[in-house]
C-alpha cells in the first residue's frame, strides 16, 4: 500500500472527526425533526419553503464577517461556544413544545439562530483542515469528514429522528443538546495552536476587521478562475434550493409518506453518499481531480430531475441514490480544491465570501420554490432539476481545466 494512502491523517484531525461524527448525528435529528415539527404546524408550501431556509439565510448576513474572524480568533474556542448555543436550542425546543407554546414564527427564530451557530462551525472547522492535513491528505480527510457526515446525520441521525419524532415529538431535540455536549468535550481536547497557523496574538499590527473583509472580497474577485468557480457553484446551489424547499410536503403529500417513514426515504441517499464518499479519492486519483468534479456536478442535477419526476417512493429513492452518490463526489472534491487554491491565512475570509453567494442565494430560491409549490408540490424539483443540469452542463470544459492537484 502506498504511503499516501496509508499514512495517518493525525490524533489531531482524529478528535475533530470524533467531534464532528456527534455534531453530524445530532444535525441528523434535528434535519428530520425540525421539518416534520414545521409541518405539522402549517401546511401552506411557502411558509414551509421560508422555514425550510431559515438555516441558510445567516451565511446571506454573516458569513463574510465571520469568515473574516475566524482568520483572527481562536477557532476551538469559538467552536465550544457555538456548540454551547446549540445546546441551548435544543432545550429550548423541546420545553416550548413540552409547554405547548411552540408556533412557526418561534421555530423560525429558532432556526435561524441555529444557522448562525453552523456558519461559525462549519467555517472554524473547514479553515482548520489545511492545518491539520497535507495537501497529499486533503481528500482523505473531506472523504472521512464526508462518510461522518453521510453515517451518522443520514444513516442514523435522520432516520431515527423521524421516527422518535412520530412517537414523542420534543425528544429528538433534547436528544441534540446530549450529542453536541459531546462535540464540546471533544474539541475542548484540541489544542488552540493545532487549529489555526495565525493567531490575533502573533499579528499584533494586522489590519481591521473591515480591511480583512474587503481583502478576501478583492482576492475572489481578482482570482477569474476561483470566483467562476464561486459563481457556478451558487447558481447550481440556487437550483437546487429551489427544488427541495418543500421536499417535506412532496414526500409526505404528493409520495403518500407516514411521518414515521419520512427518515427511511432519506437512506438511500445517504447509501450513495457514503458509496461517493469511498469512491472519490479513487475517481480523483484515476481521472484527475478537475475532471471527476467536472462531471459529478450535471449528473447529481440530472437525478434531482428524476426525483422530481417520481410517481413513488420507489422511484424517488432510486433517483435519491444516484444524487447522493454523485453530490458526494462534489462536495468532497470541491472541498479538496477549495483547500489547495485558497492561502490557509486567508481561507476563513474566502470560505465566508463564497458561502454567501452560494448559501446566501439559497433562501431566495427556496422561497420561489414555495411559491412553486403552491401551483403543483412537484414543480419545485422539476424547474430546479432541469435548471440544475443546464447550468452544470455548462460549466464543464471550464471546471476541468481547473489546475489544483
């Protein structure tokens, strides 16, 4: 076996993964049960596509300047501390529904908050990879940060999520708080100078925050290739959006789902995942990493296409198996790219930068697709799908001349 393949990733990136496979798990419940508690509060297709996003519209507000902070404060700390407020998330959830008190508009406030606290750690943790990992191990390390993710949120978390939902509906919410106090004990065991290569306090005279925002802002769009990248990206991102905003509506509604199933339509998605997840670092090393990324993107459109299109569940959770595998791919390849374009110093800024194109066009989709939605459930997917592989088909030739092996 070859050293590149063999050779440990480190106790280090170890913990983070530990850390990251209890988040995962815990983002699982609550990706099953906030939905389904959403749903069982109204049933209009827009309300449930605004809700549906509320997660996502925080990198539209703040994922530039919290991009820009995690180039400058301590990366561990801050994860503890947003871990922390989703502790507190989920035991305020579970105590309003307990109380009777819970309504949408609280749900989404609620929500929101969560979706602050994910883009502090997603961006925290991602800015932390290339510390932790060579460039030689980046797409090892996303392929186990990807089998985490699919394993515990998508095998596990969801599934059972669901179906603890459908028997005592506030227990999956308590049940996140246990798992991200977990999280917390374990990154706590990282220590802050593993976690990033710049410190506030080893650049005394750097520059102010607002300078450092509009540096990552130029450096984008100074860099033709990674800024297409970005905007690709996000326009496939927007589609996407549009087409599962009422994804819970068209899986209970239009495929005649129980509550109580809605996790195990979710599995074969994440059977392909995790299949993708294996599979990418031997495509990439087989084809080149620009062209398996080229060609994983249109193909994973294509198949929400086909989901959109499904008469039952059958149909859908075939369709769902193939878009699993091939978003894995992407993401993880994407990931792995992202890592050996971007200067480590600044990666916190342009991570923050190109998640709001992309994440932060993401709720303006959803809400057309809720609007969608009102006129036929399935046209959200349809529209999306068939926009999707239009523009990912474009971008081709262009994402496989991209040099970043």
């Amino acid at each position: 076996m070859s050293t590149k393949t063999s050779e440990s990733l480190g106790a280090t990136f170890n913990k983070l993964w530990s850390a990251a496979m209890f988040s995962k798990f815990a983002d699982g419940l609550v990706g099953a049960a906030i939905p389904l508690l959403a749903a069982t509060l109204t049933r209009d297709s827009v309300l449930i596509s605004i809700q549906a996003n509320m997660m996502l519209l925080p990198w539209l507000f703040f994922a530039i300047p919290i991009g820009a902070l995690m180039d400058r404060l301590n990366r561990r700390l801050s994860m503890i501390l947003v871990q922390g407020t989703r502790v507190a998330i989920g035991a305020t959830i579970a105590s309003l529904m307990i109380t009777g008190q819970m309504n949408l508009w609280l749900l989404m406030v609620l929500t929101f908050i969560f979706g602050i606290s994910e883009v502090v750690y997603d961006t925290a943790t991602q800015s932390t990879i290339p510390s932790l990992l060579k460039g030689s191990q980046l797409e090892r390390g996303n392929s186990r940060l990807q089998i985490a993710d699919t394993i515990m949120q998508s095998f596990i978390g969801v599934p059972l999520g669901a179906i603890i939902f459908a028997l005592v509906a506030f227990t999956p919410f308590m049940g996140i708080s246990v798992c991200y106090v977990i999280a917390i004990i374990l990154v706590s065991s990282i220590s802050s100078k593993a976690m990033q290569n710049v410190r506030a306090s080893d650049a005394p005279k750097r520059s102010t925050l607002r300078a450092e925002m509009k540096e990552g802002l130029l450096y984008l769009w100074k860099d033709k290739v990674l800024f297409r990248l970005v905007v690709t990206t996000g326009a496939v991102g927007f589609c996407y959006a549009l087409g599962q905003s009422t994804l819970v509506l068209f899986i209970l509604d239009h495929l005649h789902v129980p509550e109580a199933s809605y996790g195990l339509l979710m599995i074969p998605l994440a059977v392909g995942a995790l299949a993708g997840a294996f599979a990418s670092p031997l495509l990439s090393a087989r084809f080149g990493r620009s062209q398996t990324l080229a060609y994983s993107l249109p193909v994973s459109a294509l198949t929400l296409l086909l989901a959109g299109l499904a008469p039952d569940a059958t149909w859908y959770m075939a369709a769902t198996l193939l878009h699993g595998f091939f978003i894995a791919q992407w993401n993880i390849l994407l990931m792995s790219t992202y890592h050996a374009m971007i200067p480590n110093e600044i990666f916190g800024r342009i991570h923050g930068t190109r998640r709001t194109l992309v994440w932060g066009l993401m709720p303006i989709g959803g809400l057309i697709g809720g609007f969608l939605g009102k006129i036929d459930i399935t046209l959200p997917m349809i529209v999306g799908g068939i926009s999707a592989t239009i523009i990912a088909s474009s971008g081709i030739r262009f994402i496989s001349s991209i040099k970043s092996e």
